[in-house]
C-alpha cells in the first residue's frame, strides 16, 4: 500500500510518501515541501492544489493521511490554514484517494512514542525509521510521520479483520 | 462580461451570476446555493469544489468574485470556512478565472448603498437591481451582491482607463 501524508499550511505544504508492505515494513518513496510563499494569497491557493496534483500524478498513492487540525494561533492563521488544506484535499480526492485524518497526538505516538515529541524529535525518528540518510525538512518530516501514523492504523485494522472482531 | 460572485460557507456556498453590458447595465442570469450540509466535513469540501466547478462549465463566467474574509467568530469556525473558501477558489482558478476579492463594507456599499445592511435589505436590493421576483435565498443573495460590487468596481476601472488616469 502505498500512502501519501500531507502537513497542510498557507506557506508551505509538506508531503511525504512510503510503501507499507503485507509485514508491516516501511519503505520511503518520496518527500518534499511545497513551498508557495512569496506570492499573493490566491495564487498560492491555485499553486498548492496544481502542484500537490502534480506530485499525485507522478507517485500515484494509493490513500493519504492528512493532519486534522482543531487549532490555530488566531482566526487568521485559521482562515489561511483552512484554505491551503481545502486546496490540498481537493487534490487529494479529485485523485479518488480515499482520505483519513490523525491528530497531531495520534501522529507523534505513531512515530515518536510520544505524544509530546518536538519538530525535531519527529525529524530524526522519521529519518531513523525510513533508513534516511539525513534529517528531512521539518514539514515534510511531519507528513511522513502522518503516513507512518496511517500505515500503523492500517496494519492493526486488518489484524482486528483477520481475527474476525470486525 | 459575465461574473460570478461566491459567498463562501462550510455548509452552504451562495452563488450569483449576472451580465454588466458596456452601457453599465446589470442582467441577471442565475443563483443558487449549493448546500452540502449533513454530510461528512471532508465528502464536504469535496462536493464544494465538484458542484461549483460544475455550475462554471455551465454557465461560464467571465470573471469571479469572492468576499475577503478578515474574520470569523472563532479558530474553528475559521478552519472550517477557510477549507470550503480553499475549495471555491481551486474551482474558480482551475476555470481559468481571474477572481477579485472585494471586503464585506465594499460589497454591501455597492448593493444597498450602505455598509451596515443586514442580510434581508441585501436580499430586498439585490432583487430591485436584478428585477427578480422574489428575494434570492440570503447566501445566494450575498453573492449576487458580490458580483454586482464587481460590476461596479469594473466599469468605474474602464472609465478612469478611457479617461487616461491609469
């Protein structure tokens, strides 16, 4: 199964992509940053969905992972955060990617242990875990760490389906 | 030219379409309200942007404009109109459309003549400018008047172009 983890925001827009093969291992694909700062409001908008389909195109995932966000500093940052996470799930569905959400405490357990880890905490376990060879950039470290979440929530469904509890 | 104006909503996205001909006069051509509540918040954000994206294969506008949201009565409610925003605009720019974000004063300005209007002489004036025969429901409404600010914004524009001061 191969899953895309996204860490929406208004500047910059991580992605991280792995393989989760029928054992539990993890595979790394693909990370990076959308990086769309610098340009007025609507084009980053615009530019976050094309470029977010654009990556979809080429790495072809099979589901996605997206932080659910409860929270924002202010109304603000609120608002430009809704609207970069609106452009990035449409891309995200119009690929007809079926789309699960964590909270950043599900995502930090997932790939820390803990559910208070920092940014770099979550740096070097994603790169410990993946067999990277160095720290990824902070917001595509995060979205790896949502797809490592969505990749261990997967496997334990399953388990409960193999066992017949579901 | 022919606008489409966009009153933006996590449950439910007013929009109005109308004609300014060269003279300044206003036409009406259609409105609704595309409701996605009572569904699930992510099948939301995706219908947003597929119905939306299906009312400007339809009725292809021109031109679009969309209020500019400052504020929102909290973090939440924020994030929630944020994504539906995000998703309204992925479908007006993935049109090709230029889109113009007018401020709420602006658009209640240029439809009652007065900042301070509340939903129903919104929907009473735009009725009267539009010659329809009954008031448009009040998100509809909302949009329409957003387009019709738009109208006037443009044509005030043409006559400071043709008049050499810009």
């Amino acid at each position: 199964m191969r899953i895309i983890g996204i860490d929406p925001g208004s500047l910059r827009t991580g992605y991280g992509i792995i393989e989760s093969d029928a054992r539990g291992e993890l595979r790394h694909v693909a990370h990076g940053c959308l990086n769309v700062a610098g340009r007025p409001f609507l084009e980053r908008i615009g530019a976050i969905y094309r470029d977010l389909a654009q990556v979809l195109a080429e790495h072809r995932p099979d589901t996605a992972a997206i932080e659910q966000v409860f929270m924002a500093r202010n109304a603000d940052s609120a608002l430009k955060l809704g609207q970069a996470r609106g452009a990035a799930l449409v891309a995200l569905l119009e690929a007809g990617l079926p789309v699960e959400e964590y909270t950043a405490l599900q995502i930090k357990k997932a790939s820390v242990g803990a559910g208070h880890a920092d940014k770099a905490q979550v740096q070097s376990m994603v790169r410990w875990l993946l067999h990277l060879d160095k720290n990824p950039q902070a917001d595509a470290a995060d979205a790896l760490a949502c797809a490592i979440c969505h990749a261990h929530h997967a496997r334990t469904q399953q388990r409960w389906q193999a066992a017949g509890h579901v």
